[in-house]
C-alpha cells in the first residue's frame, strides 16, 4: 500500500514510513557511542600504556581538532546536497575505532589518527543527523504536531550513545583480556546493528527527498560546492541577537561540562578507587551522560514556559557541578565524584536540549543543518577543559582550576540572565 502523499511547497511529497526518524537517530547514537568510548579508556591507556596524564588529555583534545572544522563542513554540505551523506559516515565511524584498536596493538601513536578520525565523522555527522531527526519528525514526513520533538529526540539518541559507549568500554576494560582493544568491538557490534536502519531512512532535502526546503536561497550564494551556506543570523552584518547573547555563550559548556566530569574528576581520587579506577571512570562517565539523557524532557519543558529558563536552569547546574567537583579534587571523596557526575550531567543535558531549541526557532529552514553545526561547533570548544585544566595544574592545584571554572560558569549565567532580560525571552 502506498504511502499518503502531502503538498509541500507546491510539490507532491509521498509521506515517510511511520518511525523514519529512527534511522537517522541511529546514525547520531552509533556516531555518538564511538567518539566518546574513548573518554572511560584514559585510565586505562595510563594504567597498561604508561602515557602521562598530559598525554592522555591531549588524545582527548585532538578529538576537538578534527570535529570542529567538520562540524562547519558537514552542515552546509548537508543544507546542500542532502541529509543521507550521514550514512557513509557512521561506516567511517567503523574505520575510526578499528585504527584506535590498532592503538593498542602496534603502538600508541595510531591512537592520535584515530582520535582525529573520530573528530572528522563526529563533525560530518552530528549537524546533519541532528537536522534529518527534526525533519522526519516533523510533518510532511513525520506525525508528529510538536516542533520541539526533534530536538529532543536528536539530543536523546545523541547522548545515549555518549553515555552508552564509555559505560560499555569501561567495564569491558576492568574484566576483558587485551583492555585497549577489546572494549572497541563493542561499537564494530553496534554499527553493524544499525546499519540498516540507517540505510533506510529516507531523504529530506532537495530533489532526492521527498520534497525540497523551504525558502531555499536564491541568487549567486548557491554557486559552489557549498554555496553561500552561512546560516540566516549570521549571514547579515548584524547577527541574530537570540543567538549571539544567549546561545552561543552557554554553548562551551555543553560539553566543558560533560569532559571535566569524565576525563578530570575519576582522575583525583584514583588513590581511593584502586584496582577498579577505570571502572569507576566509567561508571562516572556513563552516570553523567545517562543523566543527560534522563534531564532532557524536563529542559524542553522548562524551555516551553520560558525560552530562556532552560539555558538559565542548565548553567546553574553546570556551576553547582563544578564547585561539587572542587570539593572532590580537594578531598578525593568519589561519593562526591559520583554527585558532581550528576549535576554536571544534568547541567549538559538542559545546556544542549536548549540550545538546539534556541537554533531550531533562529535558522531558516534552508540553514538548519549550517547553524546546528555552529552551536556544535561552540560546544565543542569545552572539549579543551581537560587539556586546560591539565596544562594549569603545574601552576595551581587541581581545586583552585576548578572553583576558576566554576566562577567562569557563573559569570556566563549572568550574561546569559542580562540577555534575557534585555531581549525578553
């Protein structure tokens, strides 16, 4: 039986299988769970490869390196050419872990290619799939009449797979033989799993969807391979000022928020965690973004009775987080590891919801995808936070770093606060 059609635009567009939307989630937590099982592994590669703790935050860091300039590729490539160059990309994704498992086998230096390998499909996939949720969940191809359900869903697969990947590998790197290889099998299990789901998903954009954009741009900006494919707010001279005042400062603490809490706080009190420190790194890691998946519900609704209530709610969390971890670094307690793990959490999950929230109202339809990758781009930049963090600790104590980030956050709240006030959101 065929599916009903539906006028979009003027064009006929056949209707999307009911769950379309479940494919390009699969490629979002596929992509996820590999670019972040590495984060429960760092105790490990210190523990079996003998790396310093500079190094290892360095690994950590050089994954930013790749995703970002690939964050800003992937969206306008997909504005352009179409939502599905995701499903090459979660095969790549393979690719990455494949040579990171070579890490453990020919040597160490394999892993900074296979970090940076990680950074380059996370950016080629994280705009773009999050973009392909909304649209198939959003009518012409999808049922349903919320426009805030795809964001949530986007997020939600996205974090699940953060949360999933480090939990999976810690514990197989605790109890498996070879434990910088063999927890990377994992994620081979799970590409091939969602492989077909992926594969299936169809088109959303331009003449191999089932109907083109809206409002696509016209004129000399779409010359090129990539056009002119800024998004709308920052394609005048005077950005969208939603964007600029409230978005894009919160933006760096997304994921500044989720790094310290999974790659700095296991690490200050391994003298208590003993033999089973890289489980506890794990247990961490996946606790903090679990609870991310977990806030995300309430952020959109917190977003609904305000739009900028979520932003506020989450860098308070993201504040009260850093300061609970300052306590941990100065007092090796992992119980207050485990409840900073949790505010940071919630703090990333409320951070991320509203801000994909605050694009999706912003961007033209045409520039969905260009100004998804910018906010991702801005949260990735917390991804320095260990490396910093790292680099500072020769010069001040681990805590004294801590209670400065936590006064940074704070004064990011206030800005964020004066900016809805000023704007009256």
């Amino acid at each position: 039986m065929q599916a009903p059609s539906t006028s979009v635009g003027g064009r006929i567009a056949s209707r999307a299988p009911a769950g379309s939307w479940v494919g390009a989630a699969a490629a979002l937590f596929t992509v996820g769970w590999g670019a972040n099982q590495f984060s429960s592994l760092l105790l490990a590669y210190r523990q079996h490869a003998h790396i310093s703790a500079t190094t290892a935050n360095a690994l950590f860091g050089v994954y930013a390196v790749g995703l970002i300039p690939a964050l800003l590729i992937g969206g306008r490539l997909s504005d352009r050419h179409g939502r599905r160059i995701v499903v090459p990309v979660v095969g790549l994704s393979a690719l990455a872990t494949v040579t990171l498992m070579l890490g453990g086998t020919v040597g160490v230096g394999a892993l900074y290619p296979g970090r940076f390998l990680a950074g380059v499909v996370s950016g080629l996939a994280f705009a773009p799939g999050t973009a392909w949720v909304k649209e198939l969940s959003s009518p012409p191809w999808g049922d349903v009449g919320d426009p805030h359900v795809g964001a949530r869903r986007a997020a939600v697969a996205l974090s699940a797979g953060f949360g999933a990947g480090p939990l999976v590998a810690g514990v197989l790197a605790q109890w498996a033989p070879a434990p910088t290889v063999v927890p990377y099998i994992a994620h081979l299990v799970v590409v091939v799993v969602a492989a077909p789901w992926v594969w299936r998903a169809p088109e959303t954009v331009g003449a191999g969807g089932l109907a083109a954009p809206p409002a696509r741009l016209e004129g000399p900006g779409r010359g090129g391979l990539f056009g002119d494919r800024r998004p709308a707010p920052l394609r005048s001279r005077r950005p969208d000022p939603r964007f600029v005042r409230m978005a894009a400062p919160m933006a760096p603490w997304v994921f500044a928020a989720a790094s310290v809490a999974f790659a700095v706080l296991p690490a200050q009190v391994t003298r208590r965690t003993g033999h089973y420190e890289v489980l506890f790194a794990a247990v961490v890691a996946g606790l903090t973004l679990l609870v991310g998946v977990a806030v995300q519900p309430y952020a959109r609704r917190l977003d609904i009775r305000s739009e900028a209530r979520g932003m506020q709610a989450g860098l308070g969390s993201v504040t009260a987080g850093m300061a609970m971890g300052a306590a941990a670094a100065a007092t090796a307690q992992p119980w207050l590891v485990l409840v900073a793990a949790v505010l940071l959490g919630a703090g990333y999950g409320t951070c991320l919801v509203s801000g994909l929230l605050e694009v999706q109202r912003v961007a033209r339809p045409d520039a969905l995808a260009g100004l998804t990758a910018v906010f991702y781009a801005l949260t990735y930049i917390g991804f320095a936070a260990p490396v910093v963090i790292s680099s500072l600790a020769g010069a001040a104590d681990t805590t004294v770093v801590l209670l400065c980030a936590t006064g940074l956050c704070a004064l990011t709240l206030v800005a964020v606060s004066a900016g809805r006030r000023r704007l009256g959101a």
